[in-house]
C-alpha cells in the first residue's frame, strides 16, 4: 500500500469512527429522549386514569346521594299519607260514634264553646234532623244559664257543631279540632304508627 493510500484510508477510517460516534452519540440522544418521552406518557397516562377514577367515584357518590335523597323522600311521603288515613280514620269513627256518645259530645261541645249560653247551634242537615233538639236540650241542661237554640240553617259539615252569635261564629265541627289537634298530636301519632 502506497502512502496516498494509507492517507486516504485512514481517512476513511477516521471519517467511518466519527460517523460510528456521531451515530452512537445519536442513537444514546434518542434513547434518552424516548425513555423521557415513554416516562412522560406512563405519568400522563397514570394521571388521566386517576382522574377518571376520582370523577367516577365523585358521580357514584352523587348518584348514590340522590338515590338516598329520592328514597327519603318517598319514605316520607309514604309516612305522610299513613298520617293522612290515620287522621281521616280518627274523623270518620268520630262521626260514627254510637248515637248516644255522640250526642253528648255534641252537647259538651256546644257547652264549652258557649261564652253567653245564647247562640244558635249550626249542625249537618243530618245531625240537624236525628239530633238537633237532643243535642241543644242536653247542652241547655249543663249549662247554668242556657238558652241555646237549634238554628234552622244547616252546614256542609261532616260533624260537629257550629256556635253562631250574630255575626260571631265559633267553629267546633269535628273537621277544624281534627286539623287543630293534629299538630299537637302528629308526633305522638308516627311514634305509634313508625315506632
């Protein structure tokens, strides 16, 4: 080998070394920066699943939120309407008392209500005609002064009794104490009926 061709091979050589550097230098370049970019992804990626798993576990719990809200609800309506019947059902045995307890109560009514012993007793049209004179003879006997009458006019009452004095009128039909009393009573009432 002639010295030209000892320059120009080591020439070569030396090119073929710092291309095999530069390519290695590259190919270490590119690994780091695919390592970093693969880190990169997996955190990315870890962070996009987690979020999604917090906003899936924050809906599930507002789901499961409004889900116990809607239950409540229903439960006290359901707890509502039993109240409701109880109550219809204490007015509907008031107003189908035996005969003779109603009476009495209706007398005592009339009797407590009366702040002059002079006013007109309003009744139902039925209890005006099967207990009208009854009622006021009774109230009349209890009460030291009593002059009550029995008014000819009758109300849209399910039972009960109206006192009417000129304009004054005290209302004791068995629907206005069952509302009055209800508010007293509703408490004790669910103890009894929810425990």
């Amino acid at each position: 080998m002639n010295g030209i061709e000892r320059i120009t091979q080591r020439m070569e050589d030396d090119a073929q070394r710092e291309i095999d550097e530069i390519l290695s230098a590259a190919q270490a370049q590119a690994a780091e920066i695919t390592q970093s970019c693969q880190a990169q992804a997996e955190r990315e990626a870890r962070e996009i699943v987690d979020r999604g798993r917090r906003n899936a576990d924050e809906r599930e719990q507002r789901l499961a939120s409004v889900a116990q809200l809607e239950a409540r609800k229903m439960e006290l309506a359901a707890k509502q309407e039993m109240l409701d019947r109880a109550f219809d059902q204490a007015l509907e045995e008031l107003c189908n008392l035996p005969e003779g307890e109603y009476v009495s109560l209706l007398a005592n009514l009339a009797v407590k209500a009366s702040s002059n012993g002079r006013e007109a007793v309003i009744l139902s049209k039925k209890d005006r005609t099967r207990y009208g004179k009854q009622v006021v003879t009774q109230a009349n006997e209890r009460l030291k002064d009593g002059h009550l009458t029995l008014s000819e006019q009758t109300r849209n009452i399910k039972g009960g009794l109206i006192l009417a004095d000129g304009d004054v009128e005290v209302n004791c039909t068995f629907e206005t104490l069952v509302r009055l009393q209800r508010g007293t009573l509703e408490r004790e009432v669910a103890k009894v009926l929810f425990g």
